[in-house]
C-alpha cells in the first residue's frame, strides 16, 4: 500500500487545487528562464543574420550595437584587399517609426519616380499604423543582406524597396512610409529582430543613407549657406567582411586593428559585446525574478507539505504505534512532495507550452531548459519537504489515543 498515494485520493481535491496553483507559479518562473534566452536569441539574431566573421567599425568603439559609430563607406574597398577576405560590404543601423497601410498596393500608384516626387504631400498625409523597425542598409551583393527569404523576393530592384521580418506584421506587397519616403516590401524573412525586439527590415545603403544622414530643409539651407552640402559624404556604421574557410579571423582583425584607425570585432567578439553589455541588465533582472520565483515556490511547498503532515497527526502516530518504522513516515511525506511538484511542473509546463507564442517578446524553450528546470524543481520539492519530515518524526505513537 502507497500511504501517500492513499492520503492525496481522500484529499483529492485539495491536492488538484494546490498543484494548480503551484503550476501557475513554476509556470511564471520557467517563462522567466525562457524570456531570457528569447532575449539572448533576439540580441544576437541580427548580428548572427549578417553572417560576417570580422565587423570593422570606428575606432575607440564596441560596434554599431553598443555604441555610435561612422566610418567612411570606401573602407569596405581596404578591407576586401586584405588576404583572407573574400567579401566586404558596408552596413548602416537604425532605429525607425515607420507607417505602413496594412496591406498592398498598388504598381502604378506608387511608382519609384512619383514617390521623390510626393515626398512632401506624403509627409502631410500619413498613411497606416505606426511600428517601430530596426533599418539596416547593405550594399546589394554584398555581405549584409538579409537571411533566407521566406515569403516575396529579395531586392532586386535597388531602390524604394524593402525586405522586412514577419513580425512586423506587413504583407510582400504593402508600403511602408520612413521620413516621407514610402517603399514597397517585397520580401519576408522569419525570426530576426533586433536587441530591443524589433523587426529588422533591410533597404539598399544608399536609401539608408538618405534616411539616415539626409538633412532637414532648413538645416540643409545653412548647410548651403555656409559652404557645405546638403548631403554628407558616403558614411557607414560599420564594414563587415567575411572569410576563406581557411582564415583565422584573429589574424585578420589584428592586421587590420594596426591601421591604427580602426575597431575590428571578430564574429565571437561581437556577440560577447551583445551578451555582456547590450543585454547585461535585463539578464540580471530577469535572473533575479527566476530567483525569487523559485524561492517562493519552495516556501509554499514547503507550507503545503507541513499543513498536509499537521492533518495527519493521529494517522502517523497510529503507523508508529504499530511498529512502522521511521522510513516508512518519511517516505510518506517525501513522495506526497515530489508528487505535488511534479504534478504542479507539469501544469505549469503545459500550459506555458500553449500560450508562449502570444508573449510580446520571444519565449525560447528547448529540451535542456525544461529538463534543467524540471531537476531544480525536484530538488526544491526534497529540500521543502524536510520541514514536514522533522514534523513527522517528533510525532509521539501515544498521540493516537489522544482525544
């Protein structure tokens, strides 16, 4: 006879309504554990996307992620003659309010010439929903283009057009408006947003230059006045090159670093500065949160276990008073814990398995982190079930024929 197994069918009901809460609550702390890896991914989706082994950026700077930085464009032509380098391009980033319409458009209403040419009636007549997009210009043909394409095409051609995440919710075909300027997606990729969760959406450099760069009317007006152009000068963020199979790329970065004008991060490198820095503070709060979560877990079970071993005073006395020995009333309220926890992981599980693809950001959970999580939450049930275990045995076989 399983004692524990006996005392959870007489209690049947109010053990279902304690896993259920506790579910809820090991639910909370796993979706915790899986933000922060969804973090992690998104922080290094989009360096990870370009597919660059060494990232040249200005000098006295961790990248175009962690801090400003400009280089001029013509230093991808010095990076490509570098041996080992089989192809350079230059890439810019930033962070746009776009409008979009929600749906496509169409050919003859949004011709690439009438587009410059309606600038300014397009900024007075705004156009769609507002959404927040990670604009990244790259050089056709070059290195900095986007992934696999899962819906559309790429861009091919050059100009007003745009390739954009799936996330963001806009059909190949729809037209979305950054400073005045409207440009026709035709592209979908999947999964790539930026450190902040934003899509990602790549346009040809010289379009993001313009947005990026371009000056206002009146500040390009005193730009004339005082002898300058309206324009500035072909200025990137950073020039990323990739590498012969068979080339080191501390050895690249190190030749390049000793033009002494540059910052060079090798592929590794830069997701260090991603996962350190950019993201070092939501990982330790997230961190703390899991913390805490788990420790309140183990203050409840450890309470449900010791009110559950109060109820059954009279009936361990009993067992005691008919010689069952003390492994016996350990195992009782060990097996009652361990079968609360592993009801209560499982809920708690299920049901964030159903809901994590509603979460604003990405809840990333793989077999590791359900199993690590599990093995944490088995422990916690042990460690919380020693409090009822001291209960029990301190229990006197003469309280059975108490009153």
């Amino acid at each position: 006879m399983n004692l524990a197994l006996r005392d959870i069918r007489h209690n049947l009901g109010r053990f279902l309504l304690t896993c259920f809460g506790l579910g809820l609550l090991l639910g909370v702390a796993l979706a915790m554990i899986g933000i922060y890896r969804g973090v992690v991914e998104e922080a290094l989706s989009l360096a990870r996307a370009l597919r660059a082994d060494i990232w040249v950026v200005e000098a006295n700077t961790r990248g175009p992620f962690a801090e400003a930085s400009r280089i001029a464009g013509d230093v991808r032509e010095a990076v490509a003659r570098v041996a080992g380098v089989v192809a350079a391009g230059s890439v810019t980033f930033q962070i746009v309010e776009a409008r979009h319409a929600g749906g496509p458009g169409g050919d003859e209403a949004w011709d690439a010439e009438r587009l410059r040419e309606r600038a300014g009636e397009a900024g007075r007549q705004r156009i769609g929903a507002v959404l927040r997009l990670q604009v990244v210009g790259w050089e056709p043909d070059r290195p900095g283009g986007p992934p696999e394409i899962v819906a559309g095409r790429g861009i091919g051609r050059g100009r007003l057009e745009m390739v954009v995440d799936r996330s963001a919710g806009i059909p190949p075909g729809a037209m979305v408006e950054m400073a005045n300027v409207r440009y026709r997606v035709v592209g979908l990729t999947q999964r790539t947003v930026s450190t902040g969760g934003d899509p990602l959406a790549w346009i040809t450099l010289r379009d993001a230059q313009e947005l990026q760069f371009r000056l206002t009317p009146p500040a390009a007006r005193r730009a004339l006045q005082g002898g300058g152009g309206g324009m500035p000068q072909d200025t990137v963020n950073a020039v990323v090159a990739r590498l012969s199979p068979h080339a080191r790329p501390d050895e690249i970065a190190g030749r390049i670093r000793q033009w002494k004008h540059f910052a060079v991060l090798t592929a590794a490198e830069q997701e260090a500065v991603l996962t350190r820095s950019v993201v070092e503070r939501a990982r330790r709060q997230l961190g703390m949160f899991t913390g805490i979560l788990l420790l309140v877990s183990a203050v409840i079970v450890a309470l449900i276990i010791y009110t559950l071993t109060m109820d059954k005073v009279r009936e361990i006395a009993t067992l005691k008073l008919i010689g069952a020995p003390d492994r016996s009333i350990v195992a009782l309220v060990m097996q009652q814990a361990l079968l609360l926890g592993a009801a209560g992981f499982a809920g708690g599980t299920a049901l964030l398995l159903l809901v994590k693809d509603y979460f604003p950001r990405r809840v990333l959970l793989g077999p590791e982190e359900i199993a690590g999580f599990g093995l944490v939450v088995f422990v916690i049930c042990l460690a919380a079930s020693l409090l009822g275990v001291r209960y029990a045995l301190r229990i006197e076989p003469a309280q059975a024929l108490g009153g």
